[in-house]
C-alpha cells in the first residue's frame, strides 16, 4: 500500500503533482511520503499490539534525517551500524535507550559514543570485538549492555548478496559456539549481557527461514538462562520483504504471530529492525527522459538517473517498477523499451522490455519501490552530484537534502603541494 497515485491522469504522491516537484527541484530526485512511511510504521507496530516489542528502524536503509525523525515521532528506534547512523538518529530525536548498534567491524570511536549515549545494546559479532568492547567499557567505568549475535546457519531463501545467517556469511557467532561466548563475557569486566541477536537476511518472502531461525535462538535463550544468565531481550532483526512486482510477502500480522509462536513463552522483550518494510514502497526516483534511442534490436529510453543514484538494479538484479508520471489513456499505444541511464556501464539499466507508452524527450518517469537501499547507497560515480530528495506530507513538500552541487563535489579533491604551480 502507497501514496503514489493517478489523479486526473497525473501521477501524484499525495496531494502533489510529481510534475510540480520535477519543475521545482529538478531530476533526478528521490520524493518520499509521510502518509505511506507513517501507514507502514503503524501496521507493523499494531500487528505486535499486546507483545513487549521495541521497533528499531533500519537506518542502513533510509538515513535521511526528516525520514528518521517523521518515525520517530511515531515511536520508533533505531537499529545503526555507524558511527553517522547513531548520531543521526541522535539528532532525529531517538534517545539512546532506543537504540541498538550492530555491524561487524564496529571501532573503538564507535563502541566509545554508543556507550556515551547510553544505547540499549551493543550487538557483538566475534570475540575479538567483545574483548575490545570490554576494553572501552572498562576505561569509561561503564558496563555495555551486549547482545551476542548468532549465526543460525538458516537458508533466508533470498538473493545471495543480501543473505546473512549462513554460516558462509561474515555475519554472527556460529550458534553452536554461543554458550562459550556468552560464558567468557561473563568473566570479562565491563560487559553484561542482555540478550540474544539473530538477522538471517533482507527480502525475505517466506516465514518458514524466520520461524526456524527464531526457534533456534528461543532454545538457546533457554540453555543460557539455564546456565545462569539474564537473558531478557531477543533482538530478532529485520528482513521481512516487500512486494516489488509479483512477490506476496506475509503482512506483518502473520509474521508478528509467528514471533509469537516461536519467542512468546519466554516472556522477554522482543527487538525487531525492520527498514525495507517500512521505508521501500514509500518511495520513488523520479527521472527525466533524455532521449529516445532506437536500435535494431531493441529501443532505448535513456533516463537522467543513473546506477549511481540507484544502485538495485546493477548491484542485485533488482526489478523496480517504472511508471509514467502521466498517465497514458485508455488504448495508447505502448511499446516495450529498456529503460537505462547515462552512466558508461553496461549495468547502468533500470528495466529491461518494459512496456511503456510511446516516451518522448523530457517526459517523466517514476521508479518505484525505491525508499529503502536508494538515495543511501548512491554514489558520485562518473562525477554525478549526488540527487536531491523530497518529502511529502499531504499537500506540501520539502526538500530534505538539496542536490548536491558540482562546486561540492568537485571542490572536495585536494591538490598536493608537488602538484602545485
Ligand atoms: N538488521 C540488520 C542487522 C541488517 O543487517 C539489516 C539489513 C536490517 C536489520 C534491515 O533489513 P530489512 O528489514 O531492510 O530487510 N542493500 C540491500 C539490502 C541490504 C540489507 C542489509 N541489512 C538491498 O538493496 O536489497
């Protein structure tokens, strides 16, 4: 469910035209809206109504500062793995106890301000990170609040770039060694354990990998209590998978049930990361048609956005809709086209064969779906400023993050004295 809607045969996001957005802040830009952030943060917090739950938004998937702090009005947290992410959730106005830091290279500066900030718990993905998370603590007379996260060695069934609980992956401790782990940081100073962390992937369709991997992990919390530590929190990651094209990921209600199922006998708080499910369909890349290319065995339609702005398709073989901002009527012609960018790179496509109506020079065009791992992950490549983006809330819109300028981007490079005149 989203906001970006015909009306009147204009492709709108709310109340505003994209084609005004496009006029006023130019293309390629990311527009976001409020109302489908905020409905997708409700549901899935309602679908956990009556479980002792503390919803931590993924800000590895939309970091912009306005998004953060429109969710953290509604309560959310906030899972980070940066040193960035954590101050700007700090800045969005999410308290630390809110907050939990992941990641499997965290530095010492980052262990030093999570602590500082009073976060809600550090999850901890090797030894050698505990001990120096020890180290830090201890030199601040502090004791972290650490969770060990567990590699369940569970197939998440998703694409192979974005799966993290097997036991080829870089991510967690292997489970079979978790007892060991949380035994020697009970002998460490400077750390108490508070729970037990598991994330087996991202775009996940299926409950089953979810059920089996939360089952696991509710019989290891079982086997530490019995071996004497407080286990209270179950930080059970993010991962659930929204409908790009054809996919029927479960609501949220399903999935919260089977939390239920699989953790509920336990009575500990449950933390969950979700970013992809509130943030993916509540945005989209709006382009600009360059030009119209026809070759003998295809047609192009080259778009001002590039791999760059939104890395998906390139990186994964993402499918992300692609839909005219105006909208053709009944019985126009159509024709299937490769929609593709301007960057010198055979991956730079955001669609193959797809069927659009006949595109001329200047219309504009919307990639869907494309809230979550967009604007994040772009890049400068091929000396691209980096895109604007927008928020939208009813009626009005914003610009939250102004397009870079070229005077930034080249203004950034040095130039070494030997190179001087
Ligand atoms: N928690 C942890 C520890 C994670 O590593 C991730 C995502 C999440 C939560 C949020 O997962 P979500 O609910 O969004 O699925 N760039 C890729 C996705 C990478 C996901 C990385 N970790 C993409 O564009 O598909």
């Amino acid at each position: 469910m989203d906001h970006f809607t015909y009306i009147d045969g204009a492709l709108h996001a709310e109340g505003v035209a994209l084609s005004r957005i496009a006029e006023a802040v130019g293309t390629p830009t990311y527009v976001y809206s409020t109302a489908t952030l905020v409905h997708h943060y409700r549901t899935f917090a309602e679908a956990f109504a009556g479980q002792d739950v503390t919803i931590c938004f993924a800000v590895k998937a939309n970091s912009n500062q306005a998004v953060l702090t429109t969710l953290a009005r509604q309560g959310a947290g906030a899972d980070v793995l940066s040193e960035g992410e954590l101050r700007r959730a700090l800045a969005a106005g999410i308290p630390g106890h809110k907050i939990v830091i992941s990641g499997v290279g965290k530095t010492r500066a980052e262990i030093a301000l999570a602590l500082e900030s009073g976060i809600s718990q550090i999850n901890v993905e090797s030894v050698a990170e505990m001990e120096l998370i020890s180290e830090v603590a201890t030199e601040k007379g502090a004791s972290a609040p650490i969770a060990v996260r567990v590699n369940p060695d569970v197939d998440a069934k998703t694409h192979e770039k974005i799966t993290t609980g097997r036991k080829e992956n870089k991510f967690g401790i292997d489970l079979s060694l978790a007892p060991d782990v949380y035994a020697r940081a009970a002998g460490m100073p400077g750390l108490h354990a508070v729970g037990v962390a598991v994330h087996i992937g991202s775009q996940l369709t299926d409950l089953m990998p979810f059920r089996d991997a939360f089952s696991l992990v509710a019989e290891l919390v079982e086997r530490l209590r019995s071996q004497g530590h407080d286990i209270r929190r179950l930080d059970l990651g993010g991962g659930l998978g929204i409908p790009y094209r054809a996919e029927d990921p479960p609501p949220p209600t399903a999935y919260a049930a089977m939390v239920k199922d699989t953790t509920g006998h336990l009575g500990v708080e449950v933390v969950l990361e979700p970013g992809r499910m509130i943030a993916g369909n509540a945005g989209i890349l709006l382009t600009r048609v360059l030009y119209v290319k026809e070759g003998t065995a295809k047609n192009f339609v080259v778009v001002d956005a590039g791999m760059n702005d939104l890395m998906r398709p390139a990186l994964y073989d993402a499918w992300h809709g692609i839909v005219p901002v105006a909208e053709p009527p009944a019985g126009a012609e159509m024709a299937a086209v490769d929609v593709v960018g301007p960057v010198c790179e055979t991956a730079d496509i955001f669609g193959h064969d797809r069927v659009l109506p006949m595109l001329k020079c200047d219309d504009l065009l919307a990639i869907r779906s494309a809230g979550a791992y967009g604007a994040v992950m772009a890049s400068t490549y091929n000396s691209r400023p980096l895109v604007a983006e927008v928020l939208v809330r009813d009626d009005a819109f914003a610009v939250i993050r102004p397009r870079q300028s070229l005077a930034e981007l080249l203004g950034a490079d040095r130039i070494p004295d030997w190179l001087g005149t």
